[in-house]
C-alpha cells in the first residue's frame, strides 16, 4: 500500500492510495469464500462452487462490493497513519469500480475534513452589546397573577350562558359535505372558549350558548391543516353545550400561599417569586455575554470549516432537536406534517447555526491552547461535588460513576473558561431592555400541582 496527500485546501485534505496487486487478489480471495457460501448452482454442493465458475456464472463484479469491503477500509485507516492525517468527519471515497481487477493494483482517492486552521483575533478588548436584563415590579405582578390564574377553581354555571375565558364541556361531531370524516368527533371534550386550541373560527361560536344547548358550527379548516383532503375546505361540527365552567380567581392570601408554597405568608411568596425572578433575569444576562462574546471572537478571527463537518453538526443539531420534540410526545415525522417542511429545509434553515456553531467549537479550542487554559484539581473536586449534589449521592461514588466520562467534562470545563476569558476581557455595553420571555421556568416555592386532564 502506498499513499500520498495530494492537497490540503479548505480544511480538507485529499489523499489518493494504491492498494498493491497481493493485497487486491487477498480481497478478491475473501470475497469468494464470502460469496461462494451464499450462493447455489445446480451440479454444485453448496459452497463448493470453484471461483472461476462462480465469476464467469454470475460475471466478477459479484466479488467487488467485498472485495472493496475487504481492501479499502485497511487500506485508508494505513493512509491516515502514514500521511498523520487526523479526519474530524466521515470520509469522501471516489472509487471506480470499472478499475478494480483481480491481481491487479488499484487505486482510489479520499476526501477528508481534518482541523482547520484557526487564525485568531483579539481576544480582548472585544466590544460588544446586550440587551438590559432588568426585573420590576410589573414582571413579580404577571408572574404571581400567572399562578393565581393556574390555581384558579371552576365553578360550573347552570343557567348563564358561556363567555371567552369560560370552559365548557361539548359532543360534536363534524361532518364535510354532509358525511362524518375520520378524528372529527368526540364526547366529553374540553375546551377553554378564547384559548385558539381549536379550529380558526370555532371557539367564538360557542359564546353565548347555554348547558344543554345545541348548534351547527360552520369552519373553514387552515390551509395548512395536517389532514391534506380537508385543507381549505368547509365543515360543519354539530355541537352540544354539556357543562359550562368559569374561573374563579383565589385570593391573593396567606392561606393561598400555604396551598401552593412552602410559605406562611403571600409577602414571603411574593419575595420569593421577586427573588427567582432575579437570578432568572441573571442567568440570561451572563448567557447573552457569552453568547455576544463567542460571536464576536469568531467574526474577527479566520476559520475555515469544511462541508462535511457542518453535516455532522446539521445531524447534532436534528438529533437533539428530535429529542426536545420527544419530550413533548412528537415525532420528526409529524412536526415536519404540521409545519409543511421536511428534513432537508430543516437542515438548510439550521445550516448557518450549524457553521457558527462550528466555528465556535474550533475558536474555544484554539483559545485554550493558545492561553494554556487549565484545571486545578480544586476545580474539579468541586465540579465533582456538585454534580454529586445534583444526583444525590455522596462524593465518591459521584467520583467512581463519573470516571468514563471525566475525560469529557475537564474539557467542557476549559471551554467554560475560555468563554469567560472573552467576557472578562470584553468591553460590555446594555442597550434596550429585553423583551420578557413568555414562558420562564416555575420559579417561585410553588408546590408542583398534580397532573390535570
């Protein structure tokens, strides 16, 4: 085997490799024993058909495909050793099988992304802007009137009709061109008049209806509906009112803070929400100089990324947005249904995510061998312990399950250091405030509610 590095150009290198004519007719050799196992000619035991009989019955190309199997994996991995090219993605192979012949030399060529060179900007001095990250007394106001509204009791209306905001209890059963269609009817069904959960159009029909009454409630589905035959099309639900519920608000006390909380007061609970309130607001904060910090690093050094590397980071990027969708009981298949995309625009619109993100893996890297960024054994002791509080158990045994993986979590804490370096070293400025997430995680001493239906 020979092999030679004919370029290394974009972050990419190309080796070209000779498989001599020995190794070649061992491939071959191995793919027969393979194949001929596989196979049953009439006049011949299985197995035991000769070579040359089975090549000119079924014609030489049977063996290629593990003769190649056999040949070129060998042949490359000694390539990579040989040329000390260290790959960072999967190989490009460019091989012809009209060139591959038994006891002859073949040749093919690879393409394979390898490390870029990173050539760094400033690292200090970095100026960048975020936006004001500040709590007041409006947001501690929303978020205790959010728990008030969860909290909130149902008292069931006998006489009085429904209004948005109410939730009523109804049969329907929908029909398209006066025919029933599949999933377009339930009993017992549940839905808060005003919360646009259910078709464009239908909720606000319910408005004004009583208990026990009845009507004929005409929709057109959304164009982009997940059931194709009924996109854009007109259907009628006969509806019928079984329960009208409305919300009753609690007060704001301190028996409702003992109901929720672990407080004895509504003043505690409400500092208490103020409090979590902050360290949210913080959080985000140092998120965003960090985020501004990588960015701007990147955009001021030179790094070359190479296409497969940002397909690699495309299939991080999907696998972990597969699992998010897990969580909430949807797969890839039916998201890409309810959005009318697929995989591949998926990944277009990800790309230019996936190659920041690239380039920001290459910069942290380079920045903590430039500046000798390393751990004391302080540091991780303590990233140990509280790993170790997190799971709950004692240090040692944090110490023992966690020995597989130490290798990766001293690196994820130089890289945390790294980032720090660029916002310690940066020159911050806070321009507008923030607009206010519309969910943020339960902050406040809230018990947890059990899980309603």
């Amino acid at each position: 085997m020979s092999a030679r590095l004919e370029k290394i150009e974009n972050s990419e290198a190309y080796l070209e490799i000779e498989v001599d004519a020995a190794t070649v007719e061992q491939g071959f050799e191995k793919a027969y024993r393979k194949v001929v196992k596989q196979v049953s000619i009439p006049g011949f035991r299985k197995g035991r058909v000769p070579r040359g009989f089975l090549e000119a019955h079924f014609g030489k190309e049977i063996l290629f495909e593990d003769a190649l199997e056999a040949v070129v994996p060998d042949a490359y991995e000694q390539a990579l050793e040989e040329l000390q090219v260290e790959p960072i993605a999967q190989p490009e192979f460019d091989i012809d099988m009209d060139k591959l012949e038994s006891g002859a030399p073949f040749q093919f060529k690879v393409k394979v992304a390898v490390k870029p060179e990173v050539v760094l900007g400033p690292l200090e001095g970095l100026e960048i802007s975020i936006p004001r990250f500040e709590v007041n007394e409006a947001d501690v106001e929303a978020r205790v009137d959010d728990m008030r509204s969860r909290y909130a009791q149902l008292v069931e209306k006998i006489e009085a009709p429904a209004e948005l905001g109410d939730t009523v209890v109804i049969d329907f059963v929908g029909t398209f061109e006066g025919e029933p269609f599949p999933g377009g009817s339930s009993e017992g069904y549940q839905l808060e008049l005003g919360s646009d959960t259910f078709i464009p159009g239908f909720e606000v029909q319910l408005v004004g209806l009583k208990a026990g009454e009845s009507k004929d409630v005409e929709v057109k589905f959304p164009d982009h509906y997940h059931a194709e035959d009924l996109r854009g099309q007109d259907a009628v639900f006969k509806t019928t009112v079984i329960k009208v519920e409305t919300k009753v608000q609690r007060e704001l006390d301190d028996e409702f803070a003992q109901e929720i909380s672990d407080f004895e007061t509504m003043a505690e609970l409400i500092d208490d929400v103020r409090q979590n309130l902050v360290k949210v607001t913080e959080m985000r904060r140092d998120e965003a100089k960090k985020n501004e910090a990588v960015n701007k690093a990147v955009e001021l050094s030179q790094i070359d990324i190479a296409p497969a590397v940002v397909e690699m980071q495309l299939d991080t990027i999907l696998g972990g947005f597969e699992q998010r969708l897990g969580t909430q009981g949807i797969n890839l298949e039916q998201y890409f249904q309810m959005t009318r995309s697929n995989v591949d625009e998926f990944r277009e619109d990800m790309r230019p995510q996936a190659i920041q993100q690239a380039k920001s893996n290459f910069l942290l890297e380079k920045i903590i061998e430039e500046k000798g960024i390393d751990l004391t054994d302080v540091e991780i002791d303590q990233q140990i312990a509280e790993i170790a509080q997190q799971m709950g158990i004692e240090f040692d045994q944090a110490r023992q399950n966690l020995e597989g993986v130490m290798d990766r979590i001293r690196y994820n804490m130089k890289v945390d250091k790294a980032i720090q370096y660029l916002v310690d070293h940066a020159i911050i400025t806070e321009t507008e405030a923030a607009a206010e997430e519309s969910t943020l995680p339960q902050e406040s001493g809230e018990q947890p509610r059990e899980t309603e239906i």
